[in-house]
C-alpha cells in the first residue's frame, strides 16, 4: 500500500470479521465478540472462545443459583421467575462474589476498555462494566439495555410498568429515572437540562461505539497514533460515512506521515461537510500535504 502502510494478516483477519460481524441487523450483533475483536488489536492472539467460555461460566452460576436448567434446554427465563431477583442473583456472583467494580483510580487505563481485561482484573468503566452485565444477562435469559447517559453508561430493564436500572460502575443498586438523574448532576457537578431520550435503549452500534470512543480518546491523549487508527478504523466501519471521523483519522495518518492516506480522508471530509467551518484549516493542510508529497517525488 501507499506511504508505506500496511496492515498485517491478523489485523487484516480481524478487521473482515469485524464487518462480517456488524453486517446484519443490529440486535443480532454479537457485542462480547464485537468487543473481543476490539480487544484483539491491543493482544494478538487473544482466545475469543476461551473469554465467551468465562462469561457462560458466570451465567451458568447465576442459573445454578436459581436453580435454572442450562440455556440449551432452556434459553428464556420461565414466566414465574421474578426478574428483580434475577438481576440480585447476577449482583451476588458479578459483584459480592467476584467483585468487579469501577476502576476511578486508573479509569484512562486502555485495559478498562478491553473485555477481557475486564474479566481478568475484574474492574472496568460504566460501557465494559455494562457490557459485562448485558452479556451475562443474555445467558441467564434475561434481557438488558444499554443506557448511554452523559457522563455515565448504565443498564436498564424493562418491567411491565417501569423501567429499573442499575449502575454497575458504582453498586449496581436498582435505581429510579430520577435517581440516575442525580447520579448525573453530581457527576456534571452543576444542573443541566435533562432529555427524556437519555434514557432510551442504545443500539448495539451506539454501545460499541461509546467504547471506541472512549479508547480513541485515550490513545490521542497518549499520542499512540498506531493504536488510535485502529480503534478509528473500526469506527468507520461502523459508520462509514461520519465525516468528522474521517478528518480525525486524516489527521491520525498524517501523525504516522501516511500522507497519501492523510490526503485521501481529509479531502472525503471536505466532500461530505463542503460547508464545515474548519473547511479553510483544512485545505491549507491538504496543500500543505500535497506540497510535501511532491517534494518527495
């Protein structure tokens, strides 16, 4: 490939199965192996079978606890099982018995963000912790939401008459709309105007795109331009046409001086936002570019 960049057999592997994976509909996304592909960039190698096999485990214990059959004989929760006391018992195993919980002390560690550092170390931020809880639900039989509220990533299940949620982050307490909204104020350290569609399910796209998004900002912070065109590469794939993304990752290949690359996503922004208000600072990069690429030659 151009300017010297190219992708190695495994990312490329990961990458096409990453596709492959989010080409469907939405909800039949797999997220725990959505994720274990994220992962994978940072540790090649990673057994996605292996870490799937722990999260059955976990879900396994939660239906002993309930003395539920297992999901092949019996994949839905029977009618008569309280669905409260199913999120107790996976409070007991995910929380008291294997504690995981927030990590504030290290939260722009990348290894928060990857699943199976999460499994390993048993902490996380709100998104993998909640992912956490989403996937290990989906086993037992019972179906969690994700929650994108500002500041805070939470669950949400749907009873016949409410919404509950629970913040696994924090204490994984059932919490009120009101009450998560407090958590929110506090957190925001000031009052703002609340929007009822915070409370609203996220796809299973807008999940795996909080968490890319979180690890992109870490890597750009960290100035780890490798890592963050990956996590920005897998964003594209998931919206493909996001404009800003693609100026974020021209500017991410002009960091690795991929300047063909740099070239060919700063312009595909200009294209899509023709009226941008960044669009002079960015032609006066794309001469800069085009001058450099001519010196070359």
């Amino acid at each position: 490939m151009a300017d010297g960049y190219s992708k190695d057999t495994d990312q490329q592997r990961t990458y096409r199965a990453f596709q492959s994976l989010i080409a469907g509909e939405d909800g039949a996304i797999d997220l725990a192996q959505a994720a274990l592909l994220i992962a994978s960039i940072e540790y090649p190698g990673l057994d996605i079978t292996h870490i799937q096999a722990q999260l059955d485990a976990l879900a396994r214990r939660v239906r002993i606890m309930l003395a539920l059959p297992s999901p092949d004989q019996l994949p839905d929760l029977p009618a008569d099982v309280d669905p409260l006391n199913v999120l107790a018992v996976m409070n007991q195993v995910l929380r008291s018995e294997e504690g995981f919980h927030g990590n504030p002390e290290e939260y722009y560690t990348p290894d928060n963000s990857f699943l199976n550092k999460v499994l390993e170390n048993h902490t996380g931020i709100p998104v993998t912790l909640a992912l956490l809880y989403i996937e290990v639900g989906k086993r037992v039989g019972i179906r969690l939401e994700g929650i994108g509220l500002p500041y805070h990533f939470m669950v949400g299940y749907k009873l016949p008459d409410q919404m509950i949620y629970l913040d696994p982050y924090t204490d994984s307490s059932f919490l009120t709309a009101q009450q998560c909204l407090e958590r929110i104020r506090l957190l925001a350290k000031r009052r703002i105007k609340i929007h009822p569609r915070w409370f609203e399910p996220v796809t299973h796209r807008q999940l795996l795109l909080r968490l890319l998004n979180n690890l992109k900002k870490i890597y750009i912070d960290r100035e780890d331009f490798p890592h963050a065109l990956n996590i920005s590469d897998f964003i594209l794939m998931l919206i493909p046409d996001a404009a800003l993304e693609l100026r974020d990752r021209g500017h991410i290949h002009l960091q690795l001086k991929h300047y063909g690359r740099a070239l060919h996503d700063l312009n595909t922004y200009l294209e899509l936002s023709p009226q941008s208000s960044d669009r002079y600072e960015i032609l006066n990069q794309i001469k800069s570019i085009r001058r450099f690429i001519a010196m070359m030659n």
